[in-house]
C-alpha cells in the first residue's frame, strides 16, 4: 500500500523512496529508470510486461509532463494487459484502490503494476 506521495518522494509501507519506482501487486519494490527522463518507450515497460500482470499504472509526474508513446502503449494492450496513464497523485489513488480491491477478494489478488515517476 503506498502511505503517501509528495513531489520527489514516495512513501510505501514504510518506507520512503526518493526516485522512480515500480510497484508490484507482491509488495516488491524496484528502481524504475527510463532511457529518456520525461518519455516512457518499450523499453522501459518490458520489466513490468514481463511480470504478465492484469493491469500496468503509469504515472506521468506531478503535472503530467511524461509522455507514454504509441509503441510502449501498443506493447502493453496488445498482451491483453490493462492500462491506466494518469497524474502521479491520482495514479497512486488508483493503485491502491486496485490494490485494495484485490485484498478484499478472498484468496484473490489482482495482478497490479504501478510505475511511479516522483516528480515533474
């Protein structure tokens, strides 16, 4: 569950993180680093398509700066996965209701990936 998110910073059961990350249904969290620093492209998806989750959050900063392109969009729907691209303040309200949703679902868990970018 992510506590709180402030520009350059969000906090995550617990624990506070101070760069991009990719947020896993489990709990995992990892360094999310794109080739580009305002533009999410194929490459920076893969590691999160990999997971074969049901749904992938991208967050575009804090005023929506990033921009996701047609191939990375294109990448992710054509595996059936589910996409929200969204602010990093309503993207992060959205993961958690997802996620939240999902716990509530006896012995069901939604497969839910959040890229978060903290700032811009």
């Amino acid at each position: 569950m992510i506590e709180e998110y402030k520009f350059g910073s969000i906090t995550i059961n617990g624990k506070t993180y101070e760069y991009d990350v990719e947020v896993r249904w489990t709990g995992e969290v990892l360094k999310w680093w794109r080739g580009e620093s305002h533009v999410v492209d194929v490459k920076d998806v893969k590691r999160a398509v990999e997971q074969n989750p049901e749904l992938i959050i991208i967050s575009t900063g804090e005023t929506g700066l990033v921009k996701v392109t047609d191939k990375a969009k294109t990448e992710i729907l054509s595996r059936g996965i589910g996409l929200i691209i969204d602010k990093t303040e309503e993207a992060v309200k959205t993961f958690n209701i997802q996620k939240g949703e999902s716990e509530e679902e006896e012995g069901k868990q939604k497969k839910v990936i959040g890229l978060f970018h903290l700032t811009c």
